[in-house]
C-alpha cells in the first residue's frame, strides 16, 4: 500500500457526491439517534449498530478496505464515551448505578481494554463473529427464557472469577467495539442484581471501555496510508461529529423509558437486542 492517503482528496473526487454525502449524513444522524436511545434503555454503547453503518459509510468513501473495520471501530468507540457518559449521568441521578460492583470490576476491564488493543492485529473478524454468535445466543436465551431462580450466586464472586470476566470482557469489547452491556449485564443479573440496576451500571463500564479503546485506536492508526479525510489514527472525527449530537441528545430519553417499564420488558428488549446482532454476525460469516 503506498503512501498516498485518502485524505489528500475531497469528497468529490472519490465519487461521492453531495447528494450521496448528504445521504450518508442523514443516515449517520439517524444511528445516532438509535445509538443514543438503546444506550440509555440498555446500558449499550451501540457499537453493534455503529459498526456496520460506519463501515459501509467508510465503503462508500473509498477508503482502503485493508483499514475499514479499523476505522469503524475506532469511530464507533469514540462515539461511545460521550454516549455513555450521558446515559450513566441520567442513571446515577436516579441512584440505580451499583458503584461497589462498578470499583470491582472497573480496574479490570481497563486491563483487558489494553490487552485487547496490543491484540487488535492478531484476532480475525470472523473469530470474534463466533464468539458473539455463541455468547450472544447464551445471553438472549438467559434474557428470554430466563427465571427469577436462576442464580450463580447472590452476590459477586470473590477473587479470581470475577476479575479474570471482567478482563475476557475487556479484551473483547474493545476488539469488537462495544460498551460490554451485553457480558455485563447477563453477569449481574445471574448475581442476584436487578435488571434495571445490571443496566445502569453497564453504562458506567462503557466510558472504561471506550476511552482507552479510542486512544488505543488513535495510536494504532497513527500516521497509517489510506486515512481518510480529519481522522485521527483510526478514528473518524466527521463520523463521530456527525454521530454524538443526535446521541448524546437521545440518550435520556432511553433512560426514562428504562425507568418506566417493567422488568420483563425490559429484559426481553435486551434479549431481541442481542438477537438481532447474533444474526447480523452469522449472516455475515454464512456470507463469506
């Protein structure tokens, strides 16, 4: 791949018109937008919807497919922070936010956030599809099908278990670029904690996840041929220009809605949600 990067051309001289690029914008927004409410409903960071769109948006750029999911995921874990940190805002001010489980598992996260990224080039795409077709199906099922019963403990385990979790749910958000609602969610409520609260306190584990992810993806990216335009590593500051407004503005009224369901719903909503990513990646992965 040679040096010349993307950056050094317009928008117009990759084919992209301004009507095609005004469509891209409208569609960016509108991720926002749904990124935003699920955040607050379900505690996610909304790297599962993020990171296709980005990536077709990325396609439609002409930007170098050898960098696509790079920047897709970089970009989606920008996003995330400002998305999380909203939605963990409008949480703790209803108290709901679990911060004794929250310090427990916080540290370790960070460790595996950074592992994740010193791993970034040696996991292929399709092993983290099976993973998340695997654990995904898991946790929907839990949600789905799950009984007030089915406990592992009514309280979190002690030293190793739950700091070797958080550090496998570390490595892997950050190399698939979500919040790790979806692992950490289905770990408190199987340890005895509400839903309502397991979703509260997975958005407080996003910012963990997303802020050392974006720097690490920035760093990883530094420099690389074939950026495209006001990048910064692998992370698109357009695309996360476009994105956080709609977002951020949403996210409260995901939050409200969480607070204003029943517990069953809001399960349920969890589990159709991990439903429809396990199908994107299997689709993908029968596909290629």
């Amino acid at each position: 791949m040679g040096r010349e990067s993307v950056g050094d051309v317009g928008f117009m001289d990759i084919g992209m018109t301004w009507a095609g690029f005004s469509m891209l914008a409208f569609s960016l927004l509108a991720a926002g937008v749904i990124v935003g409410f699920l955040s607050g409903l379900l505690g996610i960071g909304g790297g599962g919807i993020l990171v296709p769109v980005l990536y077709e948006t990325f396609a439609a750029l002409g930007v170098d497919p050898a960098i696509r999911m790079h920047m897709a995921i970089g970009t989606s874990l920008a996003v995330i922070i400002p998305t999380s940190l909203r939605a963990l805002m409008a949480h703790s001010a209803k108290g709901v936010v679990d911060w004794v489980a929250v310090r427990r598992i916080g540290p370790w996260i960070v460790i595996g956030v950074v592992l994740g990224i010193m791993f970034a080039d040696q996991v292929t795409g399709t092993t983290l599809k099976w993973v998340w077709v695997v654990f995904g199906t898991l946790f929907a099922a839990k949600m789905a099908f799950g009984r007030d019963t089915w406990r592992l403990g009514h309280d979190l385990p002690a030293l190793p278990k739950l700091e070797i979790f958080s550090v496998l749910v570390g490595i892997i958000s950050v190399l698939m670029s979500i919040g790790g609602a979806a692992f950490i969610v289905t770990f408190l409520t199987l340890y005895g904690r509400p839903i309502l609260t397991a979703v509260a306190t997975s958005s407080a584990i996003g910012p963990l996840i997303a802020i050392p992810g974006a720097i690490g993806m920035m760093w990883a990216g530094w420099g690389h041929p074939g950026l495209p335009p006001l990048s910064l590593g692998f992370v698109s500051l357009l695309g996360a220009a476009l994105i956080v407004p709609s977002s951020v503005l949403v996210a409260p009224v995901g939050v409200r809605l969480a607070h204003g369901v029943s517990r069953r719903k809001l399960e349920l909503a969890f589990a159709v949600f991990l439903v429809v990513i396990v199908l994107r990646f299997l689709s993908s992965l029968i596909l290629e």
